[in-house]
C-alpha cells in the first residue's frame, strides 16, 4: 500500500514538472506553419488546427483540399458532416450514384470520379419517380424535335445533365431544333442564322492597353461579344443591347471604322436601326439601345455643353433655391441588368473612403471640392471584383413640380476615334462625349476566370460646373465630368498602390473681368507714366541738372517700378475683394470663382507687384541713407575768459566755448526718428494673426459658399483660392494698418506724444536749427533758433525762458516777424549749393575712402574748422547776410503740392516754402509709411499664398522688418556722422 501511494505522488511530481517546462518555454505559442498547398494526396487542411492531417482509410482529399471524400468506386457509409466511412463497391456495381452513398451499374462507363458516365444530347436517370434505386442507371436522350424541343439543362456537376428542358428560343427560331450546325454561328449559348446576321464576322475580342503597350485577350469578350451584338440586332433583346454597351465603354467608347470591336459593332446595330426611333425625345438615344455617344458631328459638344442651361436656380443661402446638386445614377451590372437609381451622394462615384459629411460635401453648390488618396490595388480587387457602370443624371422638378433628369456628358480622357486621342486637346469642338462610366473594370482584362491580368481605374474624375452668365438666377449649363483611366498590370496587389483623386470645381465665363481688370491696368499704367515723368522732370530740377542722360532714364526708371508696383497692387487688391465681397456675399448666384488659368494670371500680377514694390522700397532706403544734413547752432559765447597759448607763456582772452551737448542730444533724437513708424509692426503682426487664426477670417478664403468664420472640424474644410485669400490677408493686413494710423494720428500724436513736432521744439529749445539736402538744390529747413537768445543756460532761466514765451512776452519761433511756421521746404540756387559743397569738402575728406583722406598735421582741426565756418556760412545765409546768395520765403500752390514740383526754379534767389506739414518726414520712415505698408503686405501675402501658412508670413515679415530697420539705422547712423561730425559714441 505504501509502495503504491509512493508511486502515485512520483506521478504526480513528473506531471507537475512535464507541465511547467511546457508553460515556461520561450516557445510555448509557436506553432507550425504549414499550407494547404502542402499536404499530401492522402492528407487533408485541418482548417480547426491549421495542419495537414492524413484522410482515413479509401479516402483521397477533396478538390479544395480542407476534407476527404472516398477514392473512386467506394461509397459512403456514414457522414455527420466530419469524419467519413467508405466502402467498396460490389464488383456487378462498379459505379457510385451522384450522391455518393449507393453503388449502380453504368451503361456507358464511368468518369474519372467513379460516376457514371452519359454521352452528350442525353441526361442520366438513377432513381424511379419516386426515389427507389435503380439496379442500373439510365442515359435518357431528350427530344430535340418539335414540339418538345428538349435539351439537357446545365447541371452544378459539370460531368452530367440532370434534366431536359426546352432549348433556346434562338435555335428553335434558327433551326427548328436544338441543333446549331454549320452554317449557322452559336455563340453565347444562341444560335444565329448568318444569312439574317447584318454583323460582320469574327468579333475583336482582344483589349488593347495604349498606354501599358500591351494586348489582353479577353475572355469575357470572347464569351459574350458576338452574341450579344446578334441577340440586340435579331431579336432587339435589351439586356444584350445593354451588355454590348457595357463592353463598349469597358473599351473606353473608342471608335474605329475598320475595327469590329465592341464600339465597332455597337454602330453598326444603331445604324441598323434607325427605324426604331429613339427614346425620351433624344436624337442620338436609340430604341432598345443604350445610349453611349452624343454624336459625330463637328461643335458638338460645345453646343451640348454650353447652349442650353438647367432649368434649376441654384443659390448659397436661399431656402427658395436649391444649395446642392442632385446627382442620381441609373446602375447597370456587367451583365445588362438595371440595378437602381442611386443618389451620387454616399461616396457612389468616390472610390477615396472618408465620412459621410465629407463625401456628401462634394454636391454642396459653390464648393470647389477636392479628394485625394492611394489605395492599395488589393482593395481594388476586393471591392470590385465586377464593375458597375453608370449613366448620370441631374435630378429636379420642372416649372410644373413634375419630377424630371437632365444627362449629364461624359468626357473620356482615354476615348481613340480613328486612333487619335481626340478628348485630351483643349478644343471643344474636337471633343466626343458620352454618357456611361465605371469606376474599376477588373473584368474585361481577364484572360480567364482567374485574377485579371490588367485593369482599368478611373484615377481622375472631375465634374465641372459652368455658370450661364448674365442670368442672375443661379442657372448652370450641363455640369461635364471628364474621367482618365489608368491601365495597371497586376503583378503584386498587395505592394501596387494606386493614386486617386475626385474633383468638382465652379467656373464661368470671365471675358469681362478680365478684361476689366486689363483696361483698368492699361489706364493706370498710363497714369504711372505720367506721374513718373512728372516725378523725374521735379527730380531734375531739384538735382539743379538740365540734361537728359543715362541717370536720368534710370531714375524714371526706378520712379516708374514704384508706381507701376502700386498699380499692380491697387489692381489686384481690388480684384481679390471684389471676388471675395461677390462670391461670398451673394444670395443668388451671379458670379463664381475665376477658373484655375486666371488664377495664374493673377500670381504673376502679384509677384510684379512684390517685384517692383521691392525696387522702390530699396531705392527710398537708399535715398533716405545719401542725404545731407547739417545742425545750424546758434547759440554765441557768453563772454570771454583767459586761456593760455599752448607751448607759451602768453594768456589771450578768448570766448567762452558753446556746448557742444545741445547737438549732439538734437542729432541723437534725430537718429531716433529715422526708423519711426505710424504703426506698431508687432501689434500689426499679433492683430493681423489673431484675426485670421483664432477669429477664423482665414475661412473665408475657402472655396465654399459658407461666409461663416467657425467650421465644424468634422465638415469638409475646401481648399483655399488665391483671390479670396489673397484678399481676405491683404484686407485684414490693410485695414488694421489703417485702424492704427488713424488712431496714431488722431488721438495719440495729440493727446500722448507727437515726436516729429516735439524734434521741432526741441530744436527750439536747444537754440539748433536742421538744413536738410534730400537732392542736390533741393531739401527741408526746420527753424530752431530760440527767441531768447541763449539756450544754454540754467534750469532756472530755462523755466523763466518757458514762461515768457507761454504768457506770449517774446517774439514767435517762426522765420519770419509774428510767424510760427518752423519748417520750410527749402529750393537753394547753385550758387549757394556750390558754396556748401565747398565748405563741406574736409568732412567729405575725413570719411571717405583712405586714399582721399588728408593725411596732412591735425585733419581733426580742419574738419572742425570747415563745421564752424559751416555753421557761421548757414547761420549768414538764414539771416541775409549774403546778397548774392538771398532767399524769399512764399507759399507753395495747391497744384505744386498735388504733383509734388516746382513751377519756379531758383535763379537768382533760393525760396523757402512754407511747410506745416512736416515734410521732411520724407526723409524718414515716418514720411513713407504707404510705402512699408503696402511692401510689407506685399511680403506677408506673397509668402502665405507659397506656404499656404499665415504663422510662417507673419514670422517672415517680422524678420523682414527687423532686418531693414537695422540696416535703416545702421547706415543712417553712419550718414549722420559723416555728414555732421557728430560722434557716434554719443549716439544711442
């Protein structure tokens, strides 16, 4: 007992050991792989344990190779749908019954299964009436003859015929028997007489693939070609009429006299029966045919698509007019047989999978939609293994609420007449349309029932819709969809991908705006020239220069790149808001966005804006950075002191040195404004950013009837156009510019701070008067001498100063007695310009190149000497001291200030014009602030529309600013003290 008990707790230990080695093996889930393809005659797939098992005795496995059935001559004796028992045969019985489960003599022999077997016209009888085994099977042979006309039916097994049953209508009709003997032709289970067979001989079955180089011989051509063409024509048949259409577009509607494919023996049929008539009141939609062409003749196509419109008002926001398009489709299948209607809607002609909103977007009236995707070609294979074809229709009610279809035109890519790819030119009157369509043929490229060998998808399809011009009402011509199927050898599916894309675009005639847009560039063009020759003749008499040579053409030139850069840019801001204000705004569609040709006509208009506004932009820096500019103090000495002659003992009396302070903070100031803006760029930047991102403007360059700035983010988000968004960021960059300019100018500069006009009392104050040269006889003049004499004083006689002049107890700070006016446009003769040069000529030694620096003893104390004999030679000329070298003060006239020119050249005499406008801002950046402005949002918008990214225009922009800004002040820095002696230490 305890022997035993010993052995059983041994069991037990090795079991439990056995068992974790299997759980803890590093293997324990790998299995064998092994396919069915594998297995041996005598083995079958165990579908249950994914592996060959052996079948049992007298047993073969099956065809498909996943169960075993008995060898030849053995029957079954037992099955319950998994294991099977077989028995051999008696030796008087040889053959097994079609069921398998008894054992019967054969008249005739057997098959290769062990059945029996029948000659071909009789069908095998093995059972009595009522079920009972016969001890010998039968071959009846059916009655051919009138009036049974009995045939064997098609049995599931394809080694006998079960039944007889009455023959084709076609044999008895040809032959008056179910006999199709020679002459007459059977084809596709029918029998054809050829004497009444009006079809030539010998049908094309073969395919050819243009573009892959290669021909298919098709084995559902071969099968159903010839017959359907003589069922259509003999007996009118419209399933075989239906059928012969289908292998006529599975052929890409291609027509050639001299061939008799399917398209070819489609014509022959619809001329051949002309005297049916047609159907639906259409022309070229023949009785019992399908209809596939629209016609031969030359402009037909132009006429089809564009002379009659759909009786069907469309609009965006109307509920009285209709905001889709009703696409419906009447389906066929590959054999002929009408399916439904079905709505296009649901992704029916989009083989690209996406949600249903999106899909359904397609059809929303006004939304330029666009679907792209790569499927993998075994998708393709799956999902259409058969294709279904379908002719397109708009659906709506007529002026009666009856229910009505219009057609809708085919424009296939891939259509040969004669050979010619006729449908790929841009002439519409070289077009052939048809009507039918597919999606996916993956049966016509078969060469037998096995996986096709090419097939075709339609990797482009595009509906186009065209608004009837001048209508007001929303109405549209027959919308065209224009397909191009791709031919694909099918070699690997899984690994073959295949791009697909799905369009619908708008468009209508723009004759008239283009050529709006033209005269409306030719009249400010024009205009441009003018105003640049007016702009170049006042050039040259600031310059004090009467000649017309090579500077001067090049100087028009660059005064012409400027304003012909602001007729670009009008033009085209105006052309973007006007199709943005239009298109988005209306109620009843008038207008539809400019077609994808003017789209590029309308880059090219932009980037000649950028071009030539980036001209004038440079060319004002450079302007800006050559002028000259001189500080006039007036400031005398106070008295005198005693100094002594240096390398003596000799004291002199000299007067009491001027600070030099008061300059140097005047020309500090003045170096501040040089990059001064009406505008704050990055407030101009974080606006313009925040109302197109977070507020949602950017969705108004959506091409899409929605004006609505938040979108659903599962809606269909269309793609943008480059007038809307063109627009929607030129206007938003404008008008927020312009808000700012408004409120700088209006509320801040006079209620917070004014810096142009508080430079000018500063110089004021600081007893510092400015000649500014912006050309050679030409400039600006701000009037600081103080009207008390001495600046440089204490804070107490400063404030005293202050007082006096605020209780009106002292002269005006004007030029002239009892006048205010401080700044003057200054035109100098050249005689007083030649003076200038030649006083100022050691300042221009001093900084210029090494080679024309005076390397003679002190050439510190030259340029300070020719800075006080410039500054005593301008103070003399301010206060008349030179008669030869005098100056009148007048007003400038209305037009002279229009057109920016000076009727009266200075001869004998300079004139300062009154100028209480500041001018001499346009030395500045604060003077030419329409300039930045429009080249900065020329920049921005032509950096989005390459990125299609506001963020990254915004950050250029900024970069692009900060960068001339720097160059702005670093150059002008350099300007100013070369120009004034003033130390760049002391400039901030």
């Amino acid at each position: 007992m305890a022997t035993m008990t010993l052995l059983l707790y041994l069991c037990r230990l090795l079991l439990f050991i056995f068992l974790q080695t299997c759980f803890t093996s590093s293997e324990q889930f790998a299995i064998r792989f092994q396919e069915l393809s594998l297995c041996g005659n005598v083995e079958y797939f165990d579908i249950s344990s994914l592996a060959c098992v052996r079948c049992g005795p007298n047993q073969i496995r099956s065809s498909s190779g996943t169960f075993c059935i008995c060898q030849p001559g053995y029957k079954l004796i037992s099955y319950n749908g998994g294991a099977i028992i077989c028995q051999k045969c008696d030796e008087n019985k040889t053959g097994v019954t079609q069921d398998g489960f008894d054992c019967i003599r054969c008249p005739e022999g057997l098959n290769t299964d062990g059945r029996c077997h029948c000659n071909p016209g009789t069908i095998l009888v093995e059972r009595h009436v009522n079920g009972t085994l016969m001890d010998e099977a039968i071959c009846e042979v059916c009655d051919g003859a009138r009036p049974s006309f009995s045939t064997p039916s098609d049995s599931e097994n394809s080694f006998c015929y079960n039944r007889c049953v009455r023959c084709q209508e076609s044999f008895i009709n040809t032959t008056q028997s179910c006999e199709c003997n020679l002459p007459n032709i059977h084809a596709g289970g029918l029998c054809f007489s050829q004497s009444n067979l009006n079809l030539p001989a010998g049908a094309v079955s073969n395919i050819n693939y243009p573009q892959l180089a290669i021909s298919v011989h098709s084995s559902w051509f071969a099968k159903n070609l010839q017959a359907s063409a003589a069922a259509c024509l003999l007996f009118s048949n419209t399933t075989a009429c239906q059928i012969l259409g289908n292998m006529c577009v599975q052929n890409m509607n291609s027509l050639n006299v001299l061939s008799n494919d399917a398209c070819g023996l489609f014509n022959i049929i619809y001329r051949n029966t002309a005297g049916l008539g047609i159907v639906q009141m259409i022309p070229f939609w023949r009785t019992n045919l399908p209809w596939l062409f629209y016609g031969e003749q030359p402009g037909l196509a132009s006429r089809v698509i564009s002379t009659d419109f759909i009786p069907i008002s469309f609009g965006f926001k109307s509920s009285v007019q209709d905001t889709r398009l009703q696409f419906i489709a009447a389906v066929y299948s590959a054999e002929g047989n009408f399916l439904k209607w079905q709505n296009a809607e649901g992704g029916t002609l989009q083989l690209c999978s996406d949600t249903a909103v999106k899909l359904n977007a397609a059809f929303n009236f006004g939304t330029t939609y666009r679907q792209t995707c790569i499927l993998p070609l075994s998708k393709i294979l799956t999902d259409f293994a058969e294709p279904v074809f379908y002719d397109i229709y708009i659906h709506f009610k007529s002026s009666d609420g009856v229910s009505s279809l219009w057609a809708v035109p085919v424009l296939n890519l891939n259509l040969q007449y004669n050979g010619k790819f006729v449908n790929l030119g841009n002439n519409m009157n070289d077009w052939y349309l048809t009507r039918r369509l597919f999606l996916v043929d993956a049966l016509s490229g078969r060469e037998g029932t096995n996986q096709p060998k090419v097939i075709r998808v339609a990797t482009k399809l595009n509906i186009s819709i065209r608004l009837a011009p001048s209508t007001q009402k929303g109405l549209i011509y027959p919308p065209l969809i224009t397909v191009f199927y791709s031919e694909i050898l099918v070699e690997n599916p899984d690994a073959q991908m295949v791009p697909i894309s799905f369009l619908v675009e708008y468009g209508m005639k723009q004759s008239e705006d283009e050529i709006q847009s033209d005269i409306a560039l030719g009249v400010l063009g024009g205009l441009a020239i003018l105003y640049s020759l007016i702009k170049t003749a006042s050039w040259k008499r600031r310059i004090g220069s009467p000649l017309i040579d090579l500077q001067t053409i090049l100087k028009f030139l660059l005064f012409y790149a400027g304003d012909l850069g602001n007729v670009f840019f009008i033009v085209t801001v105006g052309m973007g808001l006007y199709w943005l204000i239009f298109f988005k705004a209306q109620q009843f569609v008038s207008v539809l966005l400019p077609l994808p040709e003017q789209e590029k006509t309308f880059s090219t208009y932009i980037g000649c804006a950028f071009v030539l506004k980036a001209i004038h932009f440079v060319h004002k820096i450079l302007t800006q950075l050559s002028i000259d500019i001189f500080f006039i103090d007036w400031e005398r000495p106070r008295g005198k002191l005693l100094k002594t002659v240096e390398g003596g003992e000799e004291v002199k009396n000299v007067p009491v040195p001027v600070s030099i302070w008061r300059t140097y903070f005047v020309a500090n100031e003045w170096n501040e404004l040089q990059t001064l803006r009406k505008i704050n760029p990055v407030f101009q930047i974080i606006t313009v950013l925040f109302f197109l991102e977070v507020v949602g403007f950017s969705n108004l360059a959506s091409m899409d009837s929605s004006s609505a700035l938040n979108r659903d983010k599962e809606s269909y988000k269309a793609p943008c156009n480059i007038f809307l968004r063109y627009g929607v960021s030129a206007a938003m960059w404008l008008v927020i510019a312009l808000l700012q300019v408004i409120f700088f100018t209006v509320f801040y500069e006079r209620f917070m701070e004014d810096k142009v006009r508080q430079f000018v009392d500063l110089c004021s104050m600081s007893n510092i008067s400015v000649l500014i040269f912006s050309h050679r006889c030409f400039g600006y003049y701000i009037h600081g001498r103080s009207v008390h004499g001495h600046t440089d004083t204490n804070m107490e006689q400063m404030n005293l100063n202050l007082k006096r002049e605020a209780e009106n107890l002292c002269g005006q700070r004007g030029l002239l007695p009892n006048m205010d006016t401080q700044t003057f446009q200054v035109s100098v003769t050249n005689k007083m310009r030649q003076q200038y040069d030649r006083i100022h000529e050691p300042l221009t030694r001093r900084t210029g190149p090494s080679r024309l620096i005076d390397t003679s003893p002190g050439p510190f104390e030259q340029s300070t000497k020719a800075y006080h004999t410039m500054n005593k030679f301008l103070g003399s000329f301010i206060d008349h001291a030179h008669r030869d070298m005098d100056y009148i003060v007048r007003d400038k006239l209305f037009l002279e200030k229009i057109i920016g020119i000076e009727f009266l050249e200075p001869l004998d005499k300079s004139i300062f014009y009154n100028d209480d406008s500041y001018s001499f801002t346009g030395v500045l950046y604060y003077g030419n602030e329409a300039t930045l402005l429009t080249f900065d949002t020329l920049f921005f918008c032509i950096v989005d529309l390459a990125s299609q990214n506001f963020v990254l225009a915004a950050v250029l922009t900024f970069l692009q600013q900060k960068f001339f800004q720097l160059i702005r002040c670093t150059l002008g820095r350099k300007n100013l003290v070369s120009k004034t002696l003033v130390d760049e230490r002391f400039l901030i």
